[in-house]
C-alpha cells in the first residue's frame, strides 16, 4: 500500500470518527428548541454513509475513469482533508450553537462574520466538499455521482428546514441576511 492509499484510508477514518463524534456530542438539549429537525439528522446519517459505501464499491465494480494518471487521487484527497478540516474549524467557530440536530439555542444570534459573510452553510460545504473528494479521488464517474448526489439532496433538504426554523425566529435580520450571502458556494449558489 502507497503513502497515498494509507492517507486516503486515515482521512476516511477521521472523517467518520470526527461525524460520529459531532452526532453524539453536539446535539441539542433540553432547554433547546428541538422541534424544529423534521428527521434531517437521520436522513443525513442515512445518505452520507449510503453514498461513501456505495461509490467505493462501483469504483470497485466498474471502470469508468473521469482521467488517466494518479492525480486525480491528490486532488481528490486534497478536498477530502480540506473538507474535514475546515468543517472542524466552522463547528468551532459557532461554539455552542453548532448542533447536530435542526434547533434554536435560547441566546441564539445569527452568526454573519468569517465564512458567515460568504456563505450561509459553510459547513454543509465543506462536508459536501469532502463527499466531491471521495467522488474525485476514486476517479470513477459512477462514483463522483453516488460520492456527491445523496449528500447533496439531503443537505438541501436540511437547509430548507433549517432556514424555516431560522426564518420563524429571527424573522426580517435572517431574511436580509440571506439576501446578501449564497447557501453553499461563495457569489455562485
């Protein structure tokens, strides 16, 4: 096994490890407003595993290469590594209103500085970018799709519902503010 191959697999590692543990410390609480999800964590957790599981396995299957040559599988890792990375660096950013779970912290306050002033779900994007990475890296075009559609179908549906509940609390200030930022890709979308 390459240095490449041993990378691939730690990242994968990290980036299971790192969901795992942001779904089962980061979810909301009882003084929380908690009624806001609408199953969004659940079809997440069943679309993310779902695509990585199933792309690896056509790339496995079949042979339907986007490129020649391995660097296809740096970039790929590269996005993968920057995905995880930066996602961290999001969660930490918001503190204690990160939540895993669509809710409301009592003292919630819209943050709009940092990514916030680009993008409304930086988080989301970086995930989304990983799940591109996985697509990339297996250089398979079956797999880009299966690595990037169901995640990218489940977040919409999560930042519909997200935004509602946002919308619902904090009424003109969430809706100028998502007048001047795009929901996942800086000026484009």
């Amino acid at each position: 096994m390459n240095f490449l191959h041993i990378l691939f697999t730690i990242s994968m590692v990290a980036w299971f490890l790192s969901e795992f543990l942001y779904k089962n410390i980061l979810k909301s609480n009882n003084n929380d407003r908690k009624d806001k999800d609408r199953s969004t964590l659940n079809i997440l957790w069943l679309a993310i595993p779902f695509s990585i599981f199933t792309s690896v396995m056509i790339s496995y299957n079949t042979k339907l290469p986007m490129v020649t040559g391995n660097w296809i599988l740096y970039g790929g890792e590269m996005l993968i590594i920057t995905g995880i990375v930066f996602r961290f660096a999001i969660i930490r950013s918001l503190g204690k209103y990160f939540t895993v779970d669509v809710t409301i912290r009592r003292d919630h306050k819209i943050k709009k500085e940092g990514f916030y002033n680009y993008v409304r779900h930086p988080s989301y994007a970086f995930s989304l970018l990983t799940s591109l990475g996985l697509g990339l890296y297996l250089n398979n075009w079956l797999s880009l799709v299966f690595a990037f559609v169901p995640p990218f179908l489940a977040f919409t549906y999560r930042i519909k519902i997200e935004e509602q509940a946002l919308v619902e609390q904090f009424g003109d200030e969430y809706i100028a503010y998502r007048k001047k930022t795009k929901k996942l890709i800086p000026f484009i979308y």
